[in-house]
C-alpha cells in the first residue's frame, strides 16, 4: 500500500498558492532578516540560530550578532570561541562554530559576499541542503523546496491528510515540496516563506487555529476528520539533567570568563563527576572548549 506522503496531492498545487500567499502578504511577522537591508548575510545568520530556536529567543541575539559582526569578513576575523560567546544561550552552540566556519570559507572564496547558487552555498562547511535552499530562496528569490518543520507539517495536513510528517524528511516530502512549488521564481520564494510563517502561527503542532488558515477548506487533513497521527511516538525533547544542561553550565562559565578558568570552576556547576567530565570531554571533542597545558580551559581561540 502506498503511504499518504507518497501519493499524488489531492489537491491542486495552485489552489493552494494564492491564498496562502494572500494571507501571508497581510499576516507576516515583522523580522529583521526578511528586511531588505537584512541582505543575504542577515537571512543566512538568521537560519543557523532559528534551527530548533523560537523566534523569540533568537532576535535579541541576531540584533547584536548582526551590529558585531555586519559582513561574513567580521566574524571571521574573530576567534571562533567569540562566536560561542556571542551564541549566549541559545542552545546547540556548535552551530556558532559552523557560522564561524561558513563565514571563513565565504571571506576566503566568494570575495566576503555570500554566495547566490545553490551548489556553492551547499559546498560551504556547516551547510546542509535546508539551509542552502532557505537562503537562496529567501536572500536570492530562488525556485527552491524549502523544508523545515513547519513546512513539513503544513504539507503533511493539506496535501496529504496526516497531522504530522515522519520524525525524518523522506524523498516522498522532498518529491511533494518540488511538486507544489510554484513555477515563478519570485512566486516560489513567497510560498516558501509564506508556508513556513503558516506553519508558525496558525497550522502549529499543537492547537491548530484552522478557523484563520486560509486553506482549510482545502486541508485534506480537516477534510477526513482529522484522523490521529499514526506514525511512531513522538517524543518530546528533555533538558533536565542531561548532559546537554551540563554542557550548557560549563560554557556558561567559559563565556562569561575573561581569562582561561581553572577545573576548580568548571567541576562547581554540576555535583555529579562522571557525566560532568563526559560533559566536557564533549565539548572538547566538539571545538566548543580548548584544553590548556596548565589545566586551565578556555573557549577556542583557532
């Protein structure tokens, strides 16, 4: 039998597109790096700190990160644990360090300007095939599928009749994105936005508001009942007592030091001794912490 998401969409891809665009032209959130002046640097900072970030943890630090560091050249001028500094707790910190290195392999390959094809954003380190296709889309007006959660969930629903996407992008999703996209460039790059911005405030995991989506006439997923998800548990993330809030306690102290701290700091933040070294063996594994001759720690400084 051949799963909803790799079926045929019940509905046509173009029905869809106007009123999705219409709503999003007069509900889109005010953010600075969908701003003109955001420029393609903004919108790609911008999709490294919103990977399994709220928007609203996030602006704080892109608005300071962005006065910092205005062009990929500043940041690369730094040392990369000034970027882990100014990650602050935003959670996930190695993505500080791919910007970093994304920004380094800009500064050193595209003359500092941020690259406008989708082969060479894919070629810089750090990159994945989401966020190449998110700033081509969004900073360059590119025809591209562009999935993250959000997507994926709005997509599940309307045109194939589940509540949730499978735990990981299948090709059937990536199959439907290109499927649904409009033929335009510019029009594509508006649906790409406007299905995401969709997928934030209206069609959300929980709570679904389907009396201010513009498609819900259209949802296949409304249309059948709103069948229950039938697919593997999904799990909720923990942080308590993990070795990700030890992680987090460790750096705290490293970020807010101006000087390489000795063990006697980093073994106060966390009682139990085994999974805090487990801890910081991690983030010395990671690049997150260099180890000094000394015994002292620091952030890392190549």
């Amino acid at each position: 039998m051949t799963s909803p998401s790799a079926q045929t969409p019940p509905v046509a891809a173009s029905s869809l597109h106007t009123p999705v665009i219409g709503w999003f032209e007069q509900h889109a959130r005010d953010l600075p790096w969908r701003r003109p002046e955001a420029g393609a640097w903004g919108v790609m900072v911008s999709e490294f700190m919103l990977q399994q970030t709220p928007v609203n943890r996030v602006l704080p630090v892109y608005e300071q990160w962005l006065a910092r560091w205005p062009r990929p050249a500043d940041l690369a001028a730094e040392a990369p644990g000034e970027a882990v500094r100014a990650w602050g707790r935003l959670g996930y910190p190695r993505r500080a360090l791919r910007l970093h290195g994304a920004a380094q392999a800009i500064t050193e390959r595209h003359g500092g300007d941020v690259p406008s094809e989708h082969a060479q954003l894919l070629a810089l380190p750090g990159i994945g095939e989401y966020t190449a296709a998110a700033v081509a889309s969004f900073a360059y007006g590119q025809r591209h599928a562009v999935l993250d959660t959000n997507v994926r969930r709005v997509f599940a629903r309307a045109a194939t009749g589940v509540q949730y996407p499978p735990n990981a992008t299948t090709a059937a999703e990536r199959k439907l994105a290109r499927a649904l996209l409009p033929e335009e460039d510019e029009r594509a790059a508006k649906w790409a936005a406007a299905t995401m911005e969709l997928g934030a405030l209206v069609c959300t995991a929980r709570n679904e508001n389907c009396d201010r989506c513009p498609i819900a006439a259209r949802c296949s997923w409304r249309l059948a009942g709103k069948p229950a998800h039938e697919g593997p548990p999904r799990k909720g993330q923990t942080y308590a007592g993990t070795d990700r809030q030890v992680r987090g306690r460790l750096l705290a102290v490293l970020r807010d030091a101006v000087a390489p701290v000795p063990q006697a700091a980093l073994d106060a933040v966390w009682e139990e001794p085994v999974q805090r070294a487990r801890a910081l063996d991690g983030l010395v594994a990671d690049g997150l912490v260099e180890p000094l001759a000394d015994g002292r720690y620091r952030l890392p400084m190549t």
